[in-house]
C-alpha cells in the first residue's frame, strides 16, 4: 500500500462536504465512507480495534488514489500506462486504476 494520508471518519466527512460546496459529485466518496466506517459493534479487544481502523485507512488510501487516476487519465492513458507496466488493458478506468496500483 503507498504511503498516504491517514484520515479519520470526520476528516473525511469535512472533505466530502468541501466537495459538496464546490458542486463537486461526492456520490464514490460517499461510498468510500460508508465501506471504510460501517457501524462496527465496539470491541473490548483493542488489539482487533486497531487492526480495524488500520483497515480502514488503507481502504481509504486506496479509494482515494483510484479515484485520482479515474479523474486525472482517460481510459486511453489508463490503458497506455497498463500496457507499459505489462498489464492487461482489458477494463473500466476504475479496473485499470487498480491494476496499475497493484491491487489486482
């Protein structure tokens, strides 16, 4: 996983509504948020705690730099860099982006 931002559920909510201000479609954050903290039961484990929230901000690192490539790179250039990198270039631009961060 790349190094990147560690956001908390208010962080992330504070960034959709700057989106939402900016007339920006928050609809992928949004689901982004609702995957990464779905209501979770409180655990009196802290040790399975952490592994959860470390879980979570990865998703979040993860979404993010997905919808970056989504919004930054046609499909054209998402598959030029797939068949640079020696990926398939079969795919959506959410597909590409995921192969060219190593997720699949």
């Amino acid at each position: 996983m790349p190094d990147g931002a560690r956001l908390t559920r208010e962080e992330f909510e504070i960034i959709i509504k700057n989106y939402e201000a900016n007339g920006r479609d928050t609809t992928e954050l949004k689901r982004v948020l609702n995957e990464a903290f779905p209501p979770v039961q409180p655990s009196h484990n802290p040790k399975a705690a952490t592994t959860i929230m470390r879980n979570e901000v990865e998703l979040i690192e993860y979404s993010q730099e997905v919808i970056e490539y989504d919004r930054n790179h046609s499909l054209k250039e998402l598959k030029t860099m797939a068949a640079k990198a020696g990926l398939s270039t079969n795919g959506d631009k959410k597909t590409l982006a995921k192969k060219l961060i190593g997720v699949s």
